[in-house]
C-alpha cells in the first residue's frame, strides 16, 4: 500500500526578520539595503521543498492550538504542507530569527528558541508509518524516544544536525541512519578534519550514508555497500541569498531518498536543488521544482561525482 506522504518532519519552525546589507558581514557596519520577514526553520523549509519538488510532506512536530496565533503552521499549510497530523498545544510557537545578509549572500542567524520543541511523545505510531522518511534536525533531542520508534517502525531517519546538546545528541546522531550533515559540525563533533576520516568516524553498522556538505566546496558521501568515498561537486552559481540553501539541500535529499534512489544519487539531486534555491533572496523564494532540477542535472555544465578515497570493504560496508 502507498504511502499517504514522501517525508514527514519535526524540527525547527522560525519566522525570519531578514535584513539585507551592503557590505560584508566583516565589515563591522554597513548600510540596510532591504527588509523582509519571511518564514524558515530547517525542518520546515525542508518539509516546504519536499512539496514545492512534487512530493507530500507532513509537518509533525508542535503547534499551537488556536488559529490565530497559529502563524508558523498556516504558513506551512499555505506552502502545501500537511499539518493535520501535528500536536497541538497552547505554548507552542515559532522559534524567532533576525538574519543579516551581505552582498555575497552571506548570512549571520540570530536566534531565540525559547519554545516548545519536538513533537508529542505520544505520538501513535500509525502517524510515523505515514511515510517512509522522517527528516529531523538538533531539536529532535527532545523526542528522542519518537525518533527511536521510527527506526523500529523501519523509517528511514536523515538528520540534519548543526550543534550538539551533549549526549541526548550523540544518541540522536546513532539512531539516525542517513546523516546529512555540515561538515563544519562533524568537525567538531568526530575531532577530525579529513573527511575520509570524519566519514569514517560517523560510520556504524546501522548507518545507510554519512553526507557532509561543505558549501561552495561541495559535498563528500559513504553509502552503505560502496567501497568508495565520494565527491560531489557543487554549481558555479552567483548566490543572492544563502538562507534556506542547507534546508532545501536536506528536503530534496529526503523526497529523493522517499522515491527509491541511493544516497549518492539522492545528494546529486539535493546539489542541484540547494544551488537553484540561492538565486533568490529569501529561504524558501528560491525552492525549486523537480523539472528545474532535472534541466540543471542534465545541462553540459552539471557537476559530476568522483571518486575521492577507497575502502577496504568490510561487513559493516
């Protein structure tokens, strides 16, 4: 039987007070050139990628229970993604962000995440058997024990993770089994600075793949029954706006990886995503569709993937 969505998601839910300036973040000042309050969060500007590619995606994680106040949720709603699946409670809000972006499309976050996070644990397990992806990002600490249902239910688990929380991170990042992660965290977080040595590191017998994405550098894949480390390089693009580009690199990821297709091909389409959404100012203006990612995948300057390291195999491949 299909499943009713491609990806469900708890995570962060933001509205964003961005600020556009005319010099570079390490200029110490620069004049505002343009204002704009738009509405982000990892998980949920991902769960809104999924939709704007053509998949269905569901937003489980808090929301608040009036209407009105209800902001976050019916923006979601607004941007197709379902939410009739949510928690409900009456603290629940967005987190709050003021973003300042330079003329290279650089950005600094400023956040306050004084607010409720994760999702119910009460959560049956007939809504996580709803899809057979579920995204997460650092906030899912605080339900590690949903996340946990969800492997045992057989989702896969792609986890987008940028600072850690101390142990309750180190148990998410061992339940996750598709890793996607900035390779500036997975520096920090393995001790290592090679990323053969950081793949390795992150690597279990339980994981599917580890992805560290790097920015304009690209990103670097081990997927599980390849003996080969990967590269992928990322698009010579002019980037507007960086906001959202991680997001929308994890949303395409998991809509590709709900379709069937391997990590490896999985991040080739999330590249071709993510470079495409930087073009426009904003976090979620710039998401593409799947027939624009398609023509970008399949142009003559589209990246290629190389092989960077090779393994020795072992069982745990």
């Amino acid at each position: 039987m299909p499943h009713p969505f491609h990806v469900l998601g708890f995570g962060a839910l933001a509205i964003d007070d961005i600020i556009y300036v005319d010099g570079e973040l390490t200029a110490g000042k620069g004049k505002v050139t343009k204002r704009a309050t738009e509405h982000g969060g990892n998980v949920a500007t991902a769960l809104v990628a999924v939709a704007r590619l053509g998949g269905r995606a569901a937003f489980i994680g808090w929301l608040n229970d009036q209407p009105s106040t209800d902001v976050g949720g019916k923006e979601l709603e607004r941007d197709g993604v379902d939410i009739s699946l949510a928690p409900r409670h009456p603290s629940a809000q967005p987190i709050r962000s003021v973003i300042t972006v330079g003329p290279d499309g650089d950005r600094f976050i400023a956040y306050d995440d004084d607010v409720l996070h994760g999702t119910s644990e009460a959560l049956p397990d007939d809504v996580l058997t709803q899809a057979p992806v579920l995204l997460i990002d650092g906030y899912s600490v605080h339900s590690q024990s949903v996340v946990a249902r969800a492997r045992s239910l057989g989702l896969s688990v792609v986890a987008d993770i940028e600072w850690t929380a101390g142990p309750a991170t180190d148990r998410i990042v061992a339940l996750a089994d598709h890793l996607v992660l900035p390779i500036s965290f997975a520096k920090s977080h393995t001790g290592e600075s090679n990323p053969a040595a950081i793949l390795e590191k992150l690597w279990s017998a339980e994981r599917s793949a580890v992805v560290l994405t790097d920015g304009d550098c690209g990103s670097y894949v081990r997927q599980k029954n390849d003996a080969n480390l990967w590269h992928v390089p990322t698009y010579a693009v002019q980037a507007v706006d960086t906001t959202g580009a991680g997001d929308c690199f994890h949303g395409a990821y998991a809509f590709s990886l709900a379709e069937g297709k391997v990590p490896l091909d999985c991040v080739v389409y999330a590249t071709a995503a993510a470079a495409i959404s930087v073009t426009a100012h904003g976090g979620r203006r710039g998401l593409p569709d799947s027939r624009t990612c398609q023509a970008w995948m399949t142009g003559e300057n589209a990246p290629v993937p190389r092989v960077f390291d090779v393994r020795v195999p072992s069982a745990s491949a």
